[in-house]
C-alpha cells in the first residue's frame, strides 16, 4: 500500500451504481418474494454493507478504512435491476472502492440467488448481465469532487 499518513483526515463520500439485467420471469419472482432461497432485496443489501467493510480483504492495496454509513438503494428499469451505493467516512483517503465492491457484491448475490431462474435450457443464463458498475460521485470535504 502506498502511505496515506500525510494526507489529512477529511469526510469522504462516494456513490457507486450498477445493474443487473433479467428475465420479466426473475422480476416478478422478486417482486412476490417467490425465490427459493428467501428474500432476495434483503439479502443481497446485507452482502452488499459487508462487501462495503470487508473490501481491503479482496482488494489488497486498499486500506481498511473506518466506514461511517454504507447505503443500499434498490430500483428497477424494466426488467434491469439497479443498485445504488452511498460510502461515507472521515479519513485519509476515499471510499470509491468500499462503494464500487458493495455494488459489485449486492449485484453478484442477487444473480446467485436468482440463477435457478435465469437459466435457460441449456444452463446458461443468455439474459442475464451485470454490467454499468462505476462511480457516480466522490466527494471531499474542501469541495473537491
């Protein structure tokens, strides 16, 4: 990792987004809460927080970072699925990865539990795709964005 101890402790945010393109079939079985493995919205927003925390696990030149708040915003476009992630802290350096990887994280748990759906009949999933995974907004305190 490089040093960061020069650096000023300031608030830090970060707004991450992504999607998760689906059958009608695999919306409606969210919607009606009608997927095997339980609630899917519910389960892929705590996988989605502790992706938040844990991501200097994964990704080894990030450093751990004392997160304040991870937010979770769920939205559909048609038969996309949209997640939205907020990371804030007051540190040394910013929190696009901590939202990037709690994107990544929610997105990739919402495809594992709707993949008995998704498939076709050949196994594969030729409707499924997640893709769109940037950073919307970062910002520090001083202004900068």
């Amino acid at each position: 990792m490089i040093s960061i101890g020069h650096k000023p402790v300031v608030e830090r945010i970060a707004i991450a987004t992504g999607r998760l393109s689906m059958s009608l079939k695999s919306k409606t079985a969210i919607i009606s809460k009608q997927i095997q493995k339980g609630d899917v919205l519910e389960a892929s927003t705590i996988a989605a927080i502790q992706a938040a925390k844990d991501t200097p696990r994964s990704i080894p030149h990030c450093h751990p970072i004392p997160l304040e708040s991870c937010t979770v915003e769920w939205n559909w476009e048609e038969n996309d699925l949209i997640c939205t992630v907020t990371v804030s802290a007051h540190w040394k350096t910013g929190v696009e990865m901590e939202a990037l990887n709690s994107v990544s994280i929610g997105l990739l748990c919402v495809l594992d539990m709707i993949k008995s759906v998704e498939k076709d009949e050949y196994g594969q999933y030729p409707n499924t795709e997640i893709h769109g995974i940037r950073v919307v907004k970062k910002k520090k305190a001083n202004g900068h964005v």
